[in-house]
C-alpha cells in the first residue's frame, strides 16, 4: 500500500503541492501494480470498439479521443498557480499497456470477427489490429432468451439452476483472476426486458435462495454481477438493466469491498439532455416539451425495438429532465413538461445513430421559443471511451481505502444516463456537476484542496 512520503513519485508530488496547503496527506490510494484484467459481458458493438481502440492507442495507431482518463487534466490549487496536470499523472490510474481483455459472449466470433460484424471501425484499421484481436474468444455465457427476445445464442453455459450459473462464472473470474494482478468486469451486454425489484432483491440471502429456486426475477445481468461481487470484483454496468440497482447487490458490492456505480453509457441523445437542461435551468427558461427520437441500425437497435427491452432504455432516457428541472421548485418553469422519446430501428445506418430533438421552450412574459438538435453521432465511437474510463475508475475504486466498501460510487455518474445513489437521495444528471464532483473526487483522494471556483481569494 503506498503512502505518502516527501520526495516521492510525480503523482505523489502533484497531490502534495496545493496552493493551501491545508490537505497534504493523500488517502493512501494503492499504486497500479501488474496487470488489470477486463471481463467483458457482450463482445458487441462497444466492447469491440473499446478493445480494439484500446490496442490502437496503445500501438500509436490513434489517440484515446474521448477518454477522460487518457486526455483530461485537472487543475490543482489557484487559477494563479498554473497547475493542471493529465488525471492519468495525478491519480494512479492503470496504464493502457498494462490491461489485459477476455469475456464473454452468447456467440463464437472472437474480437475481431465480432467487431468487424458491428461494422463501427473500418476494415483497414481491424486489419492492422486483426493478430491481437483474434486471439481473444469469447467464454461461453449465461444466457436466457426470455431476458433479451431478439437474440439467441448457442456459445452458453448449461447448469441446474441459476445458482450453478453464477458458480460456473465465478470459477471463471478465479481462473482468469491467476493470470493478472487485479480484475474488473463491465457489462456491455444486451438490453435485458424491463424488471422490478421484488422480494428477492431485497438482501443478499433471498437473491442467494432465488438463484437456487430460479426466480424469474433474477436476470443474466444479476448473475454476472453477483458473481462479480462475490470474487470481489468492481462491476460496471453499461446497459440500463436493473442489474446492481438493488438492495442485495449493494449490501454485497459493500461487503465484499467490489465497487459498483449507475447503468447505461451516457453517450448520445441523454448526453445532450443533460448539458442543454442545465444551460435552461440555470437562466430560468421554461420547458413545455422536449420530443426526442433516433434512428439506430445496430444489433442493439435490433433488441431495442423489442417492446419489453425498449421499455427498460425509455426508463433511463427519461430521468434526466425531471431531475434537473425539479418542478417542485420551479413550478411556473417546469411542472408541465411533455417528455417523448422514441427510438426506431432503421438498419441503413448501422452503428451510425441519428438523434433529433425539438424542445419547445418559453421565455420573458412566456413567448414561446424552439430549440432543434440533430446529432450524426456514432453510438460506439461515443461509448467505447467511457467503457474504458468506467473501468479504470473503479479499478481506482477498488484500490482506494476510503471508496472500495462503499458500494456505490456516485462520483461517477458523470458517465452514466441513470446515476446510482445512496437510498433517499435524488440524482445528479447536470453533467457539469458530476464532472466537478468527478474531479473533486480525484483531489480528496489525492489530498488536494477541493475547488468551490469560489475566487475570492484574488481579490484580497
Ligand atoms: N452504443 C451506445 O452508445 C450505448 C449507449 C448506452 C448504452 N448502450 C448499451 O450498451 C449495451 C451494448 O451495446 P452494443 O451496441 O455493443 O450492443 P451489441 O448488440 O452490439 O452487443 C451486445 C453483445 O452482448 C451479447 N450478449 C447479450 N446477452 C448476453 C449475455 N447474457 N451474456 C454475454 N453476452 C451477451 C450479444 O451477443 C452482443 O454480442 C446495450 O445494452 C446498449 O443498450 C450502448
């Protein structure tokens, strides 16, 4: 475990040298020792972008555009002090070189088979990756169609029971566990059908009976994650499945120390929401409606156009407004806002996403106004960069004394369309709050003085 020592390394430095002076001793956060071993759930669309673009970077074939991890800095004391270090010097991040993937998936293709099928990168730059690429194959997974009705998959475990399932994953992390030094899995796996929590979510002993009774309401994504929880593993979540969102799961990601945060990359449509709605609120701004729809050719716009999965991702989009705009305290504003949100499967454009919003806003006196977004984004190129920083974070997490048995890490809701909080707390979804809590989380960790952008100070 690393302390913090005068004349230690750059980072150490960098946590030390605050203009106050007044938080000099950083928490004890472990160095980035050997290897980090990635389990991904679904070998998709973003997971292979993330794979291959991670081999990419690490071959200087391109930059990690995108990653806050790879790319952001973070400034440390006064605006005077001219100090604003890469977050990667600053905390202990593992080092790209130093990542190691496997997975799983309900079909054979390995990496590079299973990206060039998702058609997001183009087929000169999978080439290139094509040696590594291939070598990494799919584990048979857990799977029932039930869960997600558009796929069926032959490359899946067999077992007595749901319980026996999780036996056979855990058995998996363990072996891969004594090939690395610390492991970390992320879900990017289908949208599952929307589900409730019920009876046996609510502790870890009746998930424990229901895995072993099959209770329907324990979907592969749960089985994934407690499996996770159980070997100790960080578990990130990058569909909107209900997943961790429960009590057993944040009773055991606390007990056994294995981070976990919110669910579904906040990537394209919400990722706007969530900087325009502010923008609005912050100058007072009424809202009468916000009508959002896309078109999406991929295979998860093939599972989104299955009602009962569609009904688990209309959920998450629809959170944000309400939360930002709190009509309870801006009645006059926002308490009769007409929220829709649509998403239909148009396969011309594959991975190649196409999002319009019309907002129908008002100002002084109530004149009506409108505001039309169109964003041509492309929804892997978008999400890879955050599954790659979701993971580095809470590796960060798990070797951070004062984050790794909290269970929730809401520090990074910055990335996540439904946030994940502690019980009777709302959510944040203004992204610049989240990326301010973000980075303030980094300086407490560090031992950095906090930034409140107060600034009085300049003017003593
Ligand atoms: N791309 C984005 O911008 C974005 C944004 C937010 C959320 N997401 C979510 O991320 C997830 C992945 O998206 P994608 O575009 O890569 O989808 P995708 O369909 O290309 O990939 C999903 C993969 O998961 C596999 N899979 C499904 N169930 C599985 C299971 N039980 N075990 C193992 N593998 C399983 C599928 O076979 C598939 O290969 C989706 O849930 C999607 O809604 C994507």
């Amino acid at each position: 475990m690393a302390t913090k020592k005068k004349g230690g390394s750059k980072k150490e430095a960098l946590a030390g040298r605050t203009s106050s002076g007044s938080r000099k001793t950083a928490l004890m956060v472990e160095p980035a020792k050997g290897k980090l071993g990635v389990m991904v759930v679904g070998l998709g669309a973003v997971a292979t972008t993330m794979i291959a673009g991670v081999e990419a970077v690490r071959r200087g074939l391109a930059k990690p555009i995108g990653s806050l991890t790879q790319m952001g800095t973070i400034r440390l004391g006064k605006r005077t002090d001219n100090q604003s270090p890469l977050i990667k010097d600053f905390v202990p991040l593992a080092d790209l070189k130093d990542i190691v993937f496997t997975g799983w998936d309900i079909f054979e293709d390995n990496v590079y088979e299973a990206a060039a099928h998702a058609a997001v990168l183009d087929a000169e730059t999978l080439k290139k990756l094509k040696p590594y690429l291939s070598k990494i194959k799919p584990m048979p997974a857990v799977f029932d169609r039930h869960y997600v009705k558009r796929l069926d998959g032959t490359h899946v475990k067999k077992g007595k029971n749901k319980l026996d399932l999780a036996e056979q994953l855990r058995a998996d992390i363990r072996a891969f566990k004594k090939t690395v030094n610390r492991v970390v899995i992320i879900w990017c796996g289908s949208t599952e059908i929307f589900l409730k929590p019920t009876a046996v979510h609510k502790s870890i002993e009746a998930f424990e009976k229901g895995l072993e009774k099959n209770d329907p309401g324990i979907a592969p994504s749960q089985i994934y994650a407690y499996a996770a929880m159980k070997e100790g593993v960080p578990f990130a979540n990058g569909a909107p499945n209900l997943t961790v969102d429960v009590p057993a799961m944040i009773e055991l990601s606390k007990q056994n120390a294995a981070p976990i945060c919110g669910k579904d990359f906040k990537t394209g449509q919400t990722f706007m929401k969530t900087v325009l709605a502010p923008a609005f609120k912050a100058r007072m701004i009424g809202v009468k409606g916000w009508f959002s729809t896309n078109i999406l050719g991929n295979r998860d716009g093939e599972v989104l156009d299955e009602p009962h999965s569609f009904k688990t991702k209309e959920e998450s989009k629809l959170g944000s407004l309400e939360y930002i705009f709190q009509p309870e305290l801006y009645p006059d504003l926002y308490s009769d806002i007409y929220h829709k949100i649509r998403i239909e499967y148009y396969p011309p454009r594959g991975d190649e996403k196409e999002a319009w919003d019309n907002i129908d806003i008002f100002g002084w006196l109530g004149y009506p106004m409108q505001l039309k977004v169109n964003f041509l984004c492309r929804d892997s190129i978008l999400a890879a960069p955050i599954a790659l920083d979701l993971v580095l974070f809470l590796d960060l997490a798990k070797r951070t004394p004062e984050l790794r048995s909290i269970g929730i890490q809401e520090w990074l809701s910055f990335y996540l369309k439904s946030p994940q909080t502690a019980q009777g707390l709302y959510p944040e979804h203004d992204l610049f709050i989240q990326s301010m809590k973000l980075k303030n989380t980094l300086r407490h960790i560090m031992g950095a003085d906090l930034i409140t952008h107060l600034g009085l100070e300049y003017y003593d």
